[in-house]
C-alpha cells in the first residue's frame, strides 16, 4: 500500500541547489549530508536596509525561528545584503523554502538556498572589497545595494 | 549507453543478461510515469490517450501484474481529481481481461480495509467513490454496490459510537452520488430510496452543537455557513428532483460505451464496516465556506447555486488539487488554472473561495497559513488580468463582514492581506475604508485597519506606513516602535533607584562581572520591605526594574543585541526573579519599556521562556492580569499566549521522545545480551552496569515527563480559570447594570476562549475529565459553558 507514486508528488522547492560553500571545512560527501540535515537557510538578494526585525518577520511565518545573522560587510562591519536564518527542526526550514523563498522581503524578491550550518567568520562578504562577491562585479545600479558594482565604481 | 556498446563487442551471450537485469526497473519507472501522466495536457486526445495506455498495459500483464495493479490502486487513493480517467482506463483493461478486473477489485477493497484500521479516513474515502464510478464503467454490478452503501448507513444504526463515525460512512454515501447515483437508481430504486429515507431520519436525528464553533461568520446573510452534511443532503436532494442528471463531472467512458458494455461485471464482496475502537479517528466535522454566488461574477459563466451538486464536485476536486500540490505552488496555481470546464465556470471565483475556505478552515488549515499567501500570489502572476480583481472584491467583502467574522479568522486574513500587500508594495486603495474612521477604535472594522497597518509595519518600517495610508487615517496607524527608558535623563533624577540606574549603566558598559553588578544592586532599596531585615534576597521590584530597564535601554539596538544581554547577564536575571512574584514582573517590565514594539515584546517573552527566566505560566498569568486588561484584545497578545502553550506542548512531545528512545534502546540491549548469552563474567557485569545507567536514566525522564506535563496541565487549567474569571464578572456586571452583555470585547474575549480549544484541542483532549468536574461545571453562566459543550460536541 505504501508505494508512493514519485512521478508525481515532488518536492522541488526543497532541493538542493548548485551552490556550494567553496570555505567549507570537510569534503564535498559531508557537506551534501549536511545540507540535506540542514535547519538554517543562507538568504540572498536583501536590500542593505533590511533589518532583523524584517527578517524575523517573514520567516517566523513558516516555524519558529531559532536566530537570525546578518550578513555584515567585513571592513565597514554595516549590513551587505544577506543573511542566515536558523530553525528549531527542519521542517520549519523546508517550508520557508517552499513558501518564502521567492517572495519579497522589503521589495526585492530574495532567494533562499540550504545552508551547511553557521561558523564564526562566515558572517562576512568575501568580496575583495568587504561586501559579497556578486557586488563586486554587477554592472546595474542598486541603490539598496550601494549603488554600481564596486567594479563599475573603480577606474 | 557505454554498457550497449561493450555488449556488442567481446561478450557474446553475456551481453543479453546484464541488458536484461538493468531494464525491469527501467520499465516499472516508465509504466508509473505512463500511468500517472495520462490525462495531462497532450496533442492526442484524452479517449486515444486511454486507448494506447490500455494497449500497453494490457500487454505488459504477463509479467508485471503486480505493479500496474499497485500503482493503479495508488492512484485511486491519492489523485481523486483524476478519479474518472482512471476508472475509465480500468474498465477498458476489464473488458480486455476479465481475470485482471476482478484481481484489481479485490485489490482495491484490501487498500479500503488497511486505510479504514489505518485511520486514513479521506483516502479510504476516494477509494469507495472510484468503486463507486467503476459501476459506471462496467466494473462492478451495481447491485454489490448497493449492499455495500446499505452496509455502510447501517452505521446509523449502531449504539454507544461517536457521532462522527456514523456522519463518515453517510458522508461517503451521498458523496459518492453524484458520479454513480443514476446508475444506481436505474438499477435497484426501491433500495435507494430507502438508503436515502434512512439517512434523512439520520441527519433530521443527529446533534449540531458543534456547529456555532466552526462557522466562519456568525450572521446567515449573505451565505449561511452550513453544516457539511446537511449542505451536501441539500445537493443531494436537488440532484435527484433533476432526476440524477449530472453534468459536470467529466466521463471519458462514454465515449467508450460499446466496448465497456460488452464486459462481464464483478460483484463487491459482502463489505462489513469494521468495528469502532477506542483509537479510532474519525475526521471532524466541517462547516461549508461560502463567500461568493452568481451575483458576484459580474460577466462571463454563472456560478453554479449553493445547493447544486457541481458547487459541490467542483469544490472537491478543487480541493484535491490543492492537497496533491500544495508543496509545489507554481504546479499548483497552474493545476487550478486549467480545471477542466473551467469555460463552464468562473473559475477564479471557486479557486479563491475554496482558498480562503481552506485558510479559514476550523480549527485548523489543512495546510500551513504561509502556503495559501504564495499560491494566491503566483495565481495572481499566472492571471494578472483577472485574478487580482477577484482577489481585490473578495478583501472588500471581508471587510464589509467583519461585525459577524470569527476572531481566529480575522487573525488569518488580517496576517494573509498584510503579508499580501507586502509584495505589492503596500498598494491598496485605503480610501474606500474610511466608513471606518467614524466608529470606535474597538470596534472590529478600525481594528483590523489598525492590526494590518501593524503588521505591515513588521515587515517595513514605520515611515513607510505613514507614508501609503492617506493622512485621514493617522489614528490608525501603529506607534513609532521607540524604547521608553525610565531613567532617560536628568529630570527623572529623583525617581528611586535613578542614580543605582546610572551605576549598573555605567558597570555594564565597563563589562563589569556579575558579582561586581549584583553588588552595585544591593543598594536599591525595596519598597516592598518597612526594614531590610534579611540581604535583600527576597522579590525585590525596583532592584528588577533598574538593571532590566538599563540592560535592554542599552541593547535596544536590534533583536540580538537584546539576546545577547539577556544570554550575558543570565545569572542575574535568575537570582532576581527567583519566585513567581520575580517572573511577573519581569515581564511587566519588558512591556513597560517597550510597549510601543510588540513584536520586540514577542521576540523577548519567547526567549525568556526558552532560557527559563520566566515559565509558562508566569507568562499567562502576566497577560491575564489587570495591568495588561487594556490590551487584551490586540493580536500580539494572542500570538504570544499561543507561542506559549506551543513551547509548552512541544517540550512535553521532546521529552517524552527522550523516554521512549531510552525504552528502545534498553530493551534493545537486552535483546542483545539474551542472544549473547554465555559470556565472560567481566561482560555480564558490565552490561548490567550499561543496564543499571540505563534504567537510572529512565526513571528520571520519567519523572521529567510527569513534571512537564503536570506543567502543561497547569497552564491550561490557570488560562481557562483566567477566561472563566473574566467573562463571568463580565456577564455578571452587565446583568446588574441591564445592560447588553454583547459588546466587541465579549464577543473577542468568548471567540478567544473557543481559539484556545481548537488550537490546542489535541492536548486539551487529555484533560477533559478534570475541566469538566473542576472549571467547566453545571454552575458556570451559560455561555461559557456552551463554548466547553460545543467543544465536546466536535469528536463525540
């Protein structure tokens, strides 16, 4: 009676996508065995002016929510753009990912992928110039991002 | 593809076996995929679809029988939407094999009883209607059909079984009609009518209490909220005045009339209902949302009346489709988009009815609240011609109707539509809301504005919603979420405990230790004392308020920084809120400070309760009380008594979790030494230490078990004390001073007891002897009392 009829009930919202956390400490079968365990949710695409509180908001929509890091600027030590946000259990997690993921937090549509799990340090951007990656080579203007690209700002 | 091309080469005969062995697989995924996407959007027609997958199947029988019935039988229980495709697809595969019909039959009636004793109530329900229709297809004879229902409403006759047993199996009867009542009734009349004479005096016989708990809205007009089964008699009643002429459901199987009529018929077997048992769970009973009729959709198709059978069949399948893909939104928003015969209907209107059916399902959705917001917002992308209308007319609606609305349900549409606009930039046309203004700040239509703008504010700032409501409504809108520091500046100086206010600031900032500000502490004095007789230890208020008020002024910042100054000084906050007294006040400081930023109050009771400076009951002690009466209707204090009694509850599950895995794993070990038997004597002894610390471990998760639920059963008892209290001197006063007991705060506070029953009503089951013979007695006003026996009503 248990068969499950696979071909038809996915899950997909809840998968794994292609990213993978290229400072993780283990190899890649550990971080797959984690991030198919994983509570937190790394958040992307946050405007610079979004707040904790905001954060706390939406995602305590799909469970409770254990905490919230904000994602900072390593030399400015101000707000970059994203975030991790912790659950209790899993399932929590696996519904923010089916229902807020892709939704607007302060506007912008943000993006919502499994993470490993937090470690001190990766709090940071690991753009060259303290804000993330993806900042330092974009060519549009986002003024909740800090304007152009930090290459377009170069000379 | 590399194994082919090797095979070609060097191994010869080998080849044939290593293809063999890789393709049975292979075949059953591809007989599964073929089998579950017939009917989906193709460039063939549905009928020459069937025919081929029959074709193919038919062929395939010899050696994978047992796979295709599986998954045939799977598909009967879990895809009720496609109940007719695959009835139809059955039926041709009768008339090809006879031997295979009969074999699925049985099949089928194995999965009914394992469902049944499984407490799977709804798929075993699906399973009887595709019974059911496969008599249209020339399945099953209808007589065997007939003994069977006649078995079931004999339910009815039963003694000493819980209503909604007898309700499930007239459920399943009279929903199963509209596919298979004509066939029915052309074939044994004279034994339907009496079924259908037996289930009215049934239902005429039946109680209803439990109805007033679950209507949405309280008032009859425009839509009467009825009770399920008495809204589907109704439709029942109807279809058979038109003679059972049902045009709705889609019936492949006609066009395949001239083959399936040529096919032998099986007889169900003789089906008893199995008997009921205490552990036994029926489906509660259902009041049927309505919010819209064919007034409502201005042009294009009529919407079928309340009491036709196509409302109801087009309200089940849209169910269904939500419950096959509620995980995945865009399949699902695009499933309920392309209903078939949606031409036929206005179909937005059902999908958002039965969506907003679902959020204000009672007591619970049958899905996550979250999930309803995104599917209307990619159903609002997918028609953003049309469905954003609808969406608009049905906010105006609820809104008009807010007097009468259950208070749970104002909850969910009021956080539905502020998560909603939150994606849209706010845009709502306030200014058609200003009838609101004029009326009294409690009343429900400026409270909702009121609670949504708060809301909205949660999830942007405060200048943004100065900003989108029109200067007419200033009065609604939420306070700037400020920190009120007592000991702010210079001109409180001579409030007591200002100047140890200003040492312990200081002390924090120099990262002063614990011992060093606990000192500093000891010089506040204690207004509760004549003469300082003992150290100081005992409930001292004002030592609570200083350090708390400086601590949280100075971590006002942001969510974490408060968590880190409660984490850092946690020891402190122990000492200082040692008795009940202690955690009382803690919290009512908490609000004094920030009584401007709910959410903040929220954020930091749950983290009290999670480090254990305050308890639960502290916590509904402290929102029950005479200070907090001024805020006892607003939303935020209802989300954090439910937060409460959720940790509760989830405490209680982890620990008892705890219990049984220790069980497990020692009767485990015990197993194990049993089968290794005739060990070393050093073994034995240390596997009876292993046991020994084992059962030591158990016993005292034994007794956390007990102590947490003896908390849990505390809490309950205190809320429920706390209601009956407030409502009983509420009636008591009104009745003196004759005046109109039903006021909006009578009306929020007796919907917010009901809320406690059926959101909690799983724990709250347990507890039903000790309510009944200590708070909820014969003596208690009336209409409290109707609450506890509307709430017993709904699994009796």
């Amino acid at each position: 009676m248990s068969i499950k009829l696979n071909a038809l009930f996915s899950d997909s919202y809840v998968d794994v996508s292609q990213y993978r956390d290229q400072h993780f400490k283990g190899n890649r079968y550990e971080q797959e065995k984690l991030l198919k365990q994983a509570n937190t949710l790394y958040v992307g695409n946050l405007s610079f002016y979004t707040t904790e509180e905001q954060v706390y908001e939406l995602f305590s929509k799909s469970g409770d929510v254990k905490r919230i890091i904000i994602g900072l600027d390593k030399v400015k030590k101000t707000a970059c753009g994203f975030c991790f946000v912790e659950y209790y259990t899993r399932t929590d997690a696996e519904n923010a990912m089916r229902f807020v993921n892709g939704t607007r937090l302060d506007d912008r549509i943000i993006r919502t992928d499994w993470d490993a799990g937090f470690k001190e340090g990766r709090q940071y951007g690991r753009g060259k110039s303290g804000g993330q990656v993806r900042d330092e080579y974009r060519q549009d203007y986002d003024p909740a991002r800090g304007g152009y690209g930090k290459v377009v700002s170069r000379p | 593809m590399s194994r082919r091309r090797h095979s070609d080469g060097d191994d010869g005969g080998q080849s044939h076996k290593r293809r063999r062995t890789s393709e049975p697989i292979e075949i059953e995924d591809r007989l599964e995929s073929l089998i579950c996407r017939v009917g989906e959007k193709s460039t063939s027609s549905l009928e020459s679809n069937l025919e081929g997958l029959a074709g193919v199947l038919e062929a395939d029988l010899p050696n994978y029988k047992n796979k295709i019935l599986r998954i045939l039988c799977a598909v009967a229980r879990l895809l009720p939407e496609k109940l007719t495709v695959y009835t139809t697809l059955v039926g041709l595969l009768n008339a090809r094999n006879y031997n295979f019909g009969g074999e699925f039959v049985e099949a089928m009636i194995r999965q009914l009883k394992e469902t049944l004793k499984a407490n799977l109530y709804t798929e075993a329900l699906y399973l009887v209607r595709f019974l059911c229709d496969l008599v249209n297809c020339h399945v099953i004879a209808a007589p065997s059909m007939v003994a069977m229902f006649e078995n079931f409403v004999s339910v009815t006759q039963e003694e000493d079984v819980p209503q909604v047993r007898s309700d499930w199996f007239v459920y399943v009867v009279l929903s199963s009609l509209p596919w298979v009542g004509k066939e029915l009734y052309e074939k044994k009349d004279v034994e339907m009518d009496r079924l259908l004479n037996q289930i009215d005096g049934y239902l005429k016989r039946r109680l209803k209490t439990h109805v007033p708990m679950l209507q949405v809205w309280t008032a009859e007009k425009p839509h009467p909220q009825e009770e399920y089964l008495d809204c589907l008699w109704a439709q029942i009643q109807k279809l058979k005045k038109d003679r059972w002429q049902e045009r709705h459901i889609l019936r492949p199987y006609i066009a395949f009339d001239s083959v399936l009529c040529e096919a032998l018929q099986h007889n169900l077997p003789p089906f008893t209902p199995p008997a009921h048992m205490p552990d036994c769970q029926y489906p509660m009973p259902r009041v049927i949302f309505r919010m819209f009729d064919y007034t409502d959709a201005p042009e294009g198709p009529v919407m079928p009346g309340s009491h036709s059978v196509e409302r109801f069949v087009i309200e089940d399948n849209l169910h269904n489709i939500i419950k096959s893909h509620w995980k995945e939104r865009k399949t699902c928003a695009a499933q309920l988009l392309s209903y078939p015969g949606k031409n036929k209907i206005p179909l937005n209107y059902h999908i958002v009815e039965v969506i907003f059916g679902e959020l204000f399902q009672l007591p619970c959705p049958p899905h996550i609240d979250v999930m309803y917001t995104t599917l209307l917002i990619e159903l609002c992308k997918l028609q953003p011609g049309s469905l954003p209308q609808v969406l608009a007319q049905a906010t105006e609606m609820m809104y008009m109707r807010l007097d009468t609305m259950n208070t749970t349900c104002i909850d969910r549409l009021l956080n539905w539509f502020s998560h909603h606009l939150s994606n849209f930039q706010f845009r709502w046309s306030w200014d058609d809301w200003t009838d609101c203004l004029a009326l009294d700040a409690d009343k429900p239509k400026p409270k909702f504005v009121k609670e949504v703008l708060e809301k909205c504010m949660r999830l942007s700032y405060h200048q943004r919603i100065v900003d989108i409501v029109p200067p007419t409504f200033s009065a609604l809108i939420p306070a700037d979420p400020i920190f009120f520091y007592k000991y702010q500046d210079e001109a409180n100086s001579a409030l007591p405990g200002y100047a140890v206010a200003i040492t312990v600031g200081n002390a924090i900032k120099n990262r002063a230790s614990n011992e060093e500000i606990l000192t500093v502490l000891k010089d506040v004095p204690n207004p509760n004392q004549e003469d300082d007789d003992d150290e100081g230890e005992g409930f001292n208020p004002l030592k609570i308020e200083v350090f708390l008020q400086t601590l949280l002024h100075l971590a006002a910042k942001s969510f974490s920084h408060s968590f880190s100054a409660l984490a850092k000084f946690h020891e402190i906050l122990k000492v200082l809120t040692d008795c009940d007294e202690g955690k009382l006040h803690i919290l009512r400081v908490v609000y004094e400070v920030w009584r401007n930023h709910p959410q903040m109050i929220s954020v930091l009771v749950d983290k009290l309760i999670r480090t254990q400076i305050v308890d639960c009951a502290a916590v509904a002690n402290w929102l029950f009380s005479p200070n907090m009466a001024h805020e006892f209707t607003r939303f935020y204090v209802w989300e954090i008594l439910h937060s409460t009694i959720r940790k509760m509850n989830k405490h209680v599950q982890k620990i008892q979790k705890e219990l049984e895995e220790a069980k497990d794993k020692l009767e485990r070990q015990q197993h194990k030494k049993q089968k290794d038997s005739g060990d070393e004597e050093d073994m034995e002894k240390n596997s009876e230490d292993e046991d020994g610390q084992l059962e030591e471990q158990i016993e005292r998760l034994q007794e956390k078990v007990e102590s947490a639920q003896s908390e849990q059963k505390n809490l309950f008892l205190v809320i429920f004390q706390r209601f009956i209290m407030m409502l009983t001197e509420h009636l008591v006063r009104c009745e003196t001073g004759s005046v109109d007991f039903s006021t909006p705060w009578y009306k929020n506070c007796i919907e917010r007891l009901q809320q406690i029953f059926l959101m909690h009503h799983v724990t709250i089951q347990q507890y039903m002897g000790t309510l009944e013979n200590l708070l909820f007695t014969a003596e208690l006003d009336h209409h409290i009392l109707a609450v506890y026996q509307q709430f017993c009503a709904l699994q009796l």
